[in-house]
C-alpha cells in the first residue's frame, strides 16, 4: 500500500525514482476510473505558506491554501473537481515575507510560451504499438549507430510556425529511413520557456514542451519511429538551470536544489545555477525525471550536456573535482543501465577525465559513450586548411588513433559546430564551389571509416550553406534546386548504407583488431590508407587530401586477395571527375610500405575510396 511519508523519506534521502507519481498534480478516479478530484503536492521547506492559483479559482488562492503534512515542508491538497488542462502555479509566501509565483517542478504539461503556468494532464495510458522494436532491440556497441540529430522546430516549418509532433511523423520517419540513420536525437525536448536557448535552460523536465502539441503527441512520434526501426536519444542537461522567476531556480526563497556557495553556484557564462548533487532531493528530482522519460516516452537514451560542468566545478579543473557530482554520475548510470542494458548514455564531454565510459564496477563513471571532440576538432582543422598545406599536418588525421580505444566514442558533428560564425560544415571547406563539395565527401569518407559511431546534426548531409538558425526551417530549397546539393545528398546515404551493411565499419568499434594503418605517413601525397575490419570481413580505405590524381598510388597489404571497389566520392553521380576503379584490384607480390603485397589502386582527386577483400 502507498506510503506518502515513506516515499518522501526516499525523496529526501536521494533514493526516489518515482517522485513524479506522487508529487506534483495528479487526477484522482474512483473504481469506475471516472474522475473525481485532482491532487497537489509540493515540497517547500522553507515556506510560510503555499497557495494554489489557477485558471479554475481566477488565480486567486484566498481559498486555496496547501496543508502542511509533513514536519520536514511537504504540502499537498485534494481539490474536488476534474480540473484536467486547467493551469495553475504555486503562490509561496517564503519565510522573508516575499511572494513567489512558482510553476509546478512536476508538472507533466505546460502553457505554451510566453505563458509559464503549468497545467494539469493525464499522462496515463497512452497505448503504445512498439513492443516489436524492444523485442528486437540489442546492444549498440557492436552495432551500426549513425545518429540524425536535430531541433524539432527548424527541421520543417508549416507556414512560419512550427509542425506539430504528429506532423512531424511522416516525413521525418521517411527522411531517417532513406538516408540510413539508425536513430534520432532531438535538442532538449522538455518544457523552456525562450526559443532561443534551444532546449538547453529547462523549466519543465517532466514536461514534453507545448510548442509542438501535448506530451502524448510526442508519445505518438516516438511510437511511429519505434515502429519504423528507429532509436530515440534526447539531449538532457543534468548539471543547471535555468534563473526564471517562475522555475526550480531559488523555489521556496532559498537555493533548495542549487549549490549555495554563490561563486559555484553561479554559470555567469550561460546565465544558469548549478544544481548540488550532495543534496538528496536533488539527486531525486534528476533520478526521478530521467526514470519518467524511459517509462512514459520510451526512451533509447539520452545524451547529457556540459559533463565537464559535472566532473569539474564551473567546469574548470582549477576549481577542484566536483566528488558529489561524479558519485551522483555513476548512480544515475546504475539506474539507467538496471532499466534498460541496451540504452545510450552519452556524455559530451571535452575533459581528458578517465575511464568516463568505463563501468562503474570496474572504476569508470559509468556513460557508456563518450563525445570524442577531439577527433571532431581536429579533423575539422585539418579539412579547413587548403590542402597544400594539409602535408605539414598529417598529425590531425592520425593522433586520433593514439587514444581512439580509451573510451568507447561516438564521433560528433553536431549543432555546436555549425553555429555562432563557425559556418555550416560546406563553408568551412576550402576552395571553390566544386572543391568544397569534393573536400566534404572526402571528410565524410574518413568520418564513417573511422572507428566510433557517428553523430549528424540536421542540413549537413545535403551540404546547407548557410549556417543553423533556430528560427527558421532548413535549406531545404537548395537540395531541392541545386545539382551538387543532391550528388551530395546522394553520397552520404550511399556511403551511410555501405556504413550499416558492412561489419567491418563498426563491429569492432571500440575493439583495436578492428583497425589497421597501411599509409599513415605518406606526408608529402597526403594519402591515407587503412583497413577496417570485422570477424568475418574487411574493408580497405584510401584518402587522397589533395587534388593530386594518381593513375596507379601503391598501396601495401598485408595478404594476397582481390579488392572491389564499392564506393568512390570522385564518381560522376556524386559530383566528382568520374575516375574511379571499375575493375577488381588483385594483390601484387612484392614489398611496399611494409607489407608482402601491395595494390595499384586509381585514387582521383581529394577521392574517399572503399575497397572490400573477396578473399584472402
């Protein structure tokens, strides 16, 4: 039998997973299921007194008033009405005389901006229709993940406005499915008050936000692409929030989940509060939402924002370890991992912190992936350079071997780079119109090859020239409208499924044997080759970083076969010159960089070629 006192013992001990099912507003019904009354319930330690005020009482709480239930400030009260979708706020009156009007830290919807009010909502039986998809589902470190992420209101607008959830479904489900993503994942999808921070201050992180429909209408979104074989990642930030009046900032007059050290509680930089993970209620709260969302929205996981802003006060090693934050980490890895084994836990994280994506029994943290910026700022300097320099550099193509197998890594582009005027990844290619076409097949090639799963963000498949913004829908009218838009378009979905149908690209992802150099100093050519290997099969790569053409480049091999050429980014469909290798490649016996064979292979230029071994 429920025990209100009990859970809340559990919420102020850090120990709740469940705090949502019992705080905030919840539709009482009788034996029928019909409803009969709506229940509040908020803690405010450090109240006189709580109010409630809403659209049902003309945000008047004269007759209103919470009863205090428990010593240690938890308030509830059972009004006897159905007030489903009606809005409401708490009035709290703090022990300074001063009157808040705070929205409800649990509510499960919320007003459409500009309006902040929470609103009553029945997130109960949704009927889902994807059981197929975690019947089938496995874990990801063996698999293809090729990850599509994107901002829901500026991927397609209708009419200036945003599409809705529901709207969305069709054609997002058609795009993901054509161009070979394995999954979805959308910016912050929580409740937040300005569009202008992307998702990234929440107000609400029990609430799906209003902007594109009801909470149930995400439901249905995530149901179709669960339907259609696609995974759902959301962005999730763990450590702050946001400063709003109306939010969990200083709720009952008091810093009740932040840090109240001032000086590391305070993000100056991004204008948030840095939540205090020794408080038992804080790690409640975090545990409780992220539970909600894999219970009620079907979640295949989340990758959480800042981690640097977690593993190190402020983030900055200079600050000191911030020990509360990191144990909290890797108890909230625990939950996540008891739920689901299958999950991704991603954290974007550009410390050198070790063992990040390492267990928590073996000494780790407790991600099981890890954002590799460095591999994402390196490439990106080295591509923006004009290749004729790119020979003096070849350490930013291979340094990233020194440390790819020290976490398990997912490779990101994602919105952080095509923002705030670092240009979208088209414009950051040197050359002419044609060349910075070549230069970003070439990166892609080295990009998909390249041990680690992949992370997309939106418009960079299609070569958008301009630049994200958040206030209006992609380019889509250059792909549609401009040739070397869609050869583009065309490579990276050819080169995305050569990606998810050949083992050798990411079975051994996060395994050395999966990998080999065969050229990784051929400075002058700037040529790269290397080998990308699975149980069952291997894949040869070549890198040409110049416009250089070479009739016949000699590349060494470690045994005798035949190689086919299965893509080339220097094809005429893709908006290259058209010189590629047509016929099988058969090993010569002789040495050459190294290795007992070698091959004569046609590499064009700035050419991303994949080579597949019939038999050794």
């Amino acid at each position: 039998m429920f025990d209100i006192h009990q859970e809340f013992s559990l919420f102020l001990e850090g120990k709740s997973l469940n705090a949502h099912k019992w705080m905030g507003s919840h539709l009482l019904r009788d034996s029928t299921g019909n409803i009969y009354a709506t229940k509040f319930t908020l803690y405010a330690p450090h109240a006189l007194e709580v109010r409630l005020v809403g659209s049902f009482n003309n945000y008047n709480g004269d007759n209103y008033k919470l009863d205090k239930i428990d010593q240690f400030g938890l308030y509830s009260i059972t009004i006897n009405k159905n007030l489903e979708y009606e809005t409401y706020k708490y009035k709290i009156v703090t022990k300074d005389h001063k009157t808040l009007y705070k929205s409800d830290p649990f509510a499960f919807y919320a007003e459409q901006r500009p309006n902040n009010a929470s609103r009553v909502y029945d997130i109960d039986n949704y009927n889902w229709n994807d059981s197929s998809w975690f019947k089938n589902k496995v874990k990801p470190y063996k698999e293809p993940v090729l990850i599509y992420e994107m901002h829901l209101g500026s991927w397609q607008r209708e009419f200036g406005s945003f599409k809705t959830y529901n709207k969305l479904a069709d054609e997002l489900i058609n795009y993901i499915n054509y161009m070979g993503y394995t999954h979805v994942e959308f910016l912050p999808v929580y409740e937040h008050p300005l569009d202008d921070s992307w998702g990234y201050q929440g107000t609400g992180f029990f609430a799906a936000t209003s902007r594109f429909g009801s909470p149930k209408d995400l439901m249905y979104l995530i149901d179709r692409l669960h339907q259609a074989n696609i995974g759902v990642i959301i962005d999730w930030v763990l450590g702050h929030i946001n400063k709003d009046d109306f939010g969990l900032s200083m709720f009952d007059g008091t810093p009740l989940y932040e840090i109240e050290n001032d000086f590391l509680r305070e993000n100056v930089v991004w204008g948030t509060s840095n939540l205090d993970f020794s408080k038992g209620i804080t790690r409640s709260f975090m545990s409780s939402a992220l539970t909600f969302w894999l219970d009620y929205f079907h979640l295949d996981g989340f990758r959480i924002d800042a981690v640097s802003n977690l593993i190190y006060y402020l983030g900055n090693e200079a600050n000191g370890t911030n020990n509360n934050a990191i144990n909290y980490l890797k108890e909230l890895s625990t939950i996540i991992f008891n739920k689901d084994d299958r999950l991704i836990f991603s954290a974007e994280d550009s410390t050198a912190y070790p063992k990040v994506t390492h267990s928590v029994s073996s000494g780790g943290i407790g991600f099981n992936y890890k954002w590799n910026m460095g591999f994402m700022n390196d490439t990106l300097e080295y591509f923006k350079k004009d290749p004729i320099y790119r020979k003096y550099h070849s350490n930013l193509i291979t340094f990233s071997m020194v440390y790819a197998y020290n976490e398990q890594f997912i490779l990101p582009f994602s919105h952080d780079e095509v923002v705030h005027m670092k240009g979208s990844l088209l414009n950051k290619m040197p050359g002419d119109y044609n060349l910075k076409f070549a230069n970003l097949r070439l990166m892609f090639t080295y990009y998909m090859t390249f041990p680690g799963k992949k992370l997309l963000f939106m418009g960079q498949d299609f070569g958008s020239f301009s630049e994200w913004d958040f206030n209006k829908e992609l380019d889509w009218n250059v792909l549609a409208d401009f040739e070397a838009h869609q050869k583009l378009h065309r490579y990276f979905r050819d080169l995305a499924h050569v990606y998810k149908y050949n083992k050798a690209m990411y079975e051994l992802d996060h395994n050395p044997k999966g990998f080999k150099w065969l050229i990784n100093d051929h400075h002058d050519s700037s040529v790269f080759s290397y080998l990308r290997k699975s149980s069952k099969e291997t894949l040869l790569v070549v890198l040409n970083m110049t416009p250089n053409y070479y009739e016949e480049y000699e590349i060494g091999v470690p045994s005798r076969g035949e190689y086919i050429e299965i893509l080339n980014s220097n094809k005429k469909e893709y908006g290259g010159d058209n010189n590629y290798n047509g016929l099988p490649l058969k090993t010569i016996k002789g040495d050459r960089n190294g290795y007992p064979y070698y091959l004569k292979v046609k590499v064009s230029s700035l050419a991303g070629i994949i080579l597949k071994l019939k038999k050794e």
